[in-house]
C-alpha cells in the first residue's frame, strides 16, 4: 500500500485534536432536574466555531515547518421527539504548504437526558484541490451523560475514496471530566486498522469565561505507527452560539459529537 506524506499525515494530526478535542467537541454531565431551560430536551439551535494554531511533526522537533492551523464549526438541530442532526465541517493545514486536510460530517441521533447515540456519515480529503486523496466514512456513536464527566465511544469505516487511502476502521472511546461548569479535561483513544495499525492518543483542557460565549482550550495527540510516530499540539479558542447563561458543560450537553478528518499514516 502506498503511503502518504508525513506533512499531510501531519496536518490531519493537527485537525483530530481540535475535532476530538473538540478538543477540539465535547459532552456534558446528567442534566439537572427535569424542565431545566439549560438541559431541555427542545433546545434552540446551538452551535460554535473554533480556531487554532499548533504544531506538528515527527520526532519532537518543532520549527517553522510544523507550524499548524485548525479552523471548524459545528450546528445542531433539533427535530423533536429527541431527535437531532449535528451538521460539522473542519480543516487543518501546514503552514509551509506540504500538507492539509478537510471534512463534512452529519451526526445523526437521538438524545434523552442520560444519554445520546445514532449514525455518523462524513466524507474527507488530504490536499484538497491538490494531488490528493478522500474518502467516505459511515459509523455508529453514542454518549454517557453522567454528573461530572461523560463517556462517548465510536466505531466507524472508512473507505470508498480516492487516491491512495485503503479501506480502514476505528474504534475510538473519549472520556471528559468537568471539574466545574466551565472547565474540562478530555481524554481519547482511537485505534485505527490502516497498514500499518495506528494509535492515537489525545488529551485536552478547555475552559469558559463565565458569562461569556468564548472559551480557550489547549490540546496534545501522540500518533504511533510501527515505527513511525507522530505528534501534534493546538492552542486555540471556540466561540459558542447558544442560549444565555449556558456553560461549558450544557454547551456540550446541546451539541455533543465531533469527528476528526479521516486520519491515514
């Protein structure tokens, strides 16, 4: 199988964070008591944006080539009865021109007050508008809203594509602890069953000013390959759109999913 690029590899690094970090998503605790304007159940549309700078690369070296950039939004839907469509898109590129990556994905699913789970369809390219490849992915994902911390876990295929990328799974589980309303810690694991098999491991802090609609978060991702590793560091900011009053914690309660770009060493 060919492989591609470590500055491509590189970029896509640099985008899982902020979309798992997502650090880039998040979950929330079990909602307080029922008829909570903050945790109902018929939201107003909720959403957010985020944009971060990094660096990645190969061997802990750390310089103007591996200079990074991450740019998402999200949007949530509500349709009633509990039913919910999640629209993402995402980006992350290298400075210095040798690689980047993007993607669109739908989370559909349905959502109580104790937990949430349904499809996840996306579609990515590495180098856009370049020699690049994409590919498709389709998969199942649900959320644990538990009072101080949640557990999401996802299993997804990714293939159907161009260019150079081989058919491949990943089987991913996220835990977030609030230590408060607005302040997270999140930590992941993704495996995935590319040629060779990869695994990536991420940790993030995110935090809300109080009041406000902006937090600030800061994330890491280890990827090992056989004897390839790789890592990737964001510092960014995410600009929420949802209701007054809301915090970190109901932010992600309200819009719970994030996918990274389709990751391939």
């Amino acid at each position: 199988m060919v492989r591609l690029g470590f500055g491509v590899a590189a970029a896509m690094l640099v985008a899982a964070p902020a979309l798992a970090a997502d650090l880039p998503a998040s979950y929330p605790a079990a909602p307080p008591p029922s008829g909570s304007p903050v945790y109902s159940g018929q939201s107003m549309m909720t959403a957010d944006v985020s944009l971060a700078l990094g660096w990645a690369g190969q061997d802990w070296t750390v310089n103007s080539d591996s200079f990074s950039g991450f740019v998402g939004g999200r949007v949530n839907i509500p349709f009633g009865g509990g039913w919910n469509e999640e629209l993402e898109a995402n980006g992350g590129f290298m400075f210095n021109g040798n690689g980047s990556a993007a993607g669109v994905f739908s989370h559909t699913y349905y959502k109580t007050q104790g937990w949430a789970g349904g499809l996840l369809l996306g579609y990515s390219w590495l180098n856009p508008g370049g020699s690049g490849a994409s590919v498709g992915t389709v998969g199942v994902e649900g959320v644990v809203f538990l009072p101080s911390a949640s557990v999401l876990g996802k299993v997804a295929w990714s293939g159907g594509g161009s260019g150079a990328i081989d058919d491949f799974w990943n089987v991913g589980v996220e835990g977030r602890y609030y230590f408060e309303p607005n302040t997270k810690l999140t930590g992941a694991i993704d495996y995935y069953s590319t040629d060779p098999d990869a695994w990536q491991f991420t940790a993030a802090l995110e935090h809300r000013w109080s009041g406000s609609p902006f937090s600030a978060f800061v994330s890491g991702t280890y990827v090992t390959a056989d004897n390839n590793n790789m890592w990737g560091i964001l510092v960014g900011a995410r600009w929420a759109f949802d209701q007054p009053g809301s915090t970190l914690q109901s932010h992600d309660y309200e819009i719970p999913f994030a996918a990274s770009p389709a990751f391939h060493l």
